[in-house]
C-alpha cells in the first residue's frame, strides 16, 4: 500500500512524497515505514510507541483513531495511509 | 532571510478571504513546488475553521481535509508549502498559540492582518528546526512573483 509522506516529514524519507509498504495492518504498514526509514520514528511517535498527539493518520478518509481496530485495522494493497500533521493557530487573546 | 515566492494572485487571494471572514480568522493551505531559491507558491486552498468556538481568534483545520487538498495538490504535481490565516483586529505576527500549534517544518506560515474589515499587512514566517524540541519562526521576505 502507498503512504503519502507529508511535506515536513519528505526529508526523513529520503525526499520522497509516498513510500509503498507491506504489512497486514495499519500497525505494520507504519513499522515497515519507520524500519526503512528510522529518522521518521521520532517525529511519528512518542518514546512510548504511541502516536504523536499532532500526527494524524488516515486510512484512506478514515481517521485511525476513530477505527474499531485503530492501528489494528486491517489494510489491503488498494488501501492508502496519509500522515497529516495538526494545523492550528490564531492571534493572542486580548487582555 | 528567507524568500517566500508566491503569484500576486494568491497573494490577493489570502488577504481577500481574510477580509471575507472577518471578524473571525480565515485558514487554507499554500501550493507550490521547492525550487533552489524556497517554495513557489503557485495556488492556495480556503479550508474551513473548525474553531467555531473562538473563531475570531483561533483556527483550525480539519486533517480530512487536508487530506483532500493534498489529494488534489498531487493530481496537479503540487504540494503543501504552507498555511495561511489572518489575524482580526491584530497584527500580523504570530502568537504562542501559533507556534505551539505549528508542526509543518520546513513550511512557511501566513499571517494577515485585518483591521476593521480591511486586510492590511500580510507576513511570512519560515518554520525552521528538524525537530518539535529546535523549531523555531523565522521571519521571511514576500517576494511576488515578476514584481520585486
């Protein structure tokens, strides 16, 4: 299956906008993606092995965390992980 | 400093949008390719604040869809540069709240001011560092296509 890389996270995957993966689940897909990349684990994941609170990831137009399996959820070869850092901001609140 | 490239047209557009959602703040993503000198910023995507509840100061951008704007950013040979929002009533400089909020390093960060209805000055700011822990805005020049 294909993961779409986003742009802050290119460097750490060797340039690349999508890497293809294996693995049975999301779980693996994103293992097999940090192994043949080991400089994206620290920014996908906390040192307890949990995804970062601001890294988002998709399952097609799934959001993983709301799956009944979450990263347990089985994928298949057409199936496509997008990695979506939070976006967010505003202006200071007036005293 | 750094240049961020970008058409007149896009430039016209982000500060357009934030007058048309003002008072609350506007939010959309930047589309371009890298090229030797930075990002070219060739088309610009609105997105919807999700930040309902204080959106005349807060924004924020459902990750479903930037999941479709990257989508569509890729059928066109584009990628996410950057995000832009304007700032009611307030300069536009960032806040601590953008740059806790800010994770797309390596992007650049528009900000525009909207006073009274009427967009006023539009910055850039570079968000360089490799990590959460070094990231840091660095203040960037506009560089409008064919007009510097």
């Amino acid at each position: 299956m294909k993961v779409f890389i986003p742009t802050p996270l290119r460097v750490f995957a060797g340039g690349k906008d999508k890497v293809e993966v294996g693995g049975a689940t999301i779980a693996a897909a994103l293992d097999e993606l940090t192994q043949t990349y080991p400089d994206l684990r620290k920014h996908l994941f906390t040192p307890e092995g949990k995804l970062r609170a601001f890294v988002n990831v998709y399952l097609n137009d799934e959001d993983v965390r709301y799956l009944p399996e979450k990263e347990a959820t089985a994928i298949r070869d057409s199936d496509t992980l997008s990695i979506i850092p939070s976006i967010a901001g505003g202006a200071p609140v007036r005293a | 400093m750094s240049t961020l490239r970008m058409t007149r047209a896009v430039y016209e557009e982000v500060r357009a949008h934030g007058e048309e959602t003002y008072p609350h703040e506007c939010c959309g993503a930047l589309l371009g390719t890298v090229t030797p000198e930075g990002w070219s910023i060739t088309s610009s995507a609105r997105a919807g604040n999700t930040r309902t509840d204080s959106a005349h100061n807060r924004y924020s951008i459902a990750p479903i869809e930037l999941v479709r704007i990257e989508r569509e950013a890729r059928a066109r040979g584009l990628s996410i540069g950057g995000f832009y929002h304007s700032h009611p009533d307030h300069p536009a400089q960032w806040s601590q709240t953008d740059f806790a909020e800010a994770h797309w390093l390596g992007c650049s960060y528009v900000i525009t001011a909207v006073a009274q209805g009427k967009a006023t000055v539009t910055n850039s700011f570079f968000l360089a560092g490799t990590t959460e822990e070094d990231k840091r805005f660095d203040t960037e020049r506009i560089d409008i296509a064919g007009e510097s």
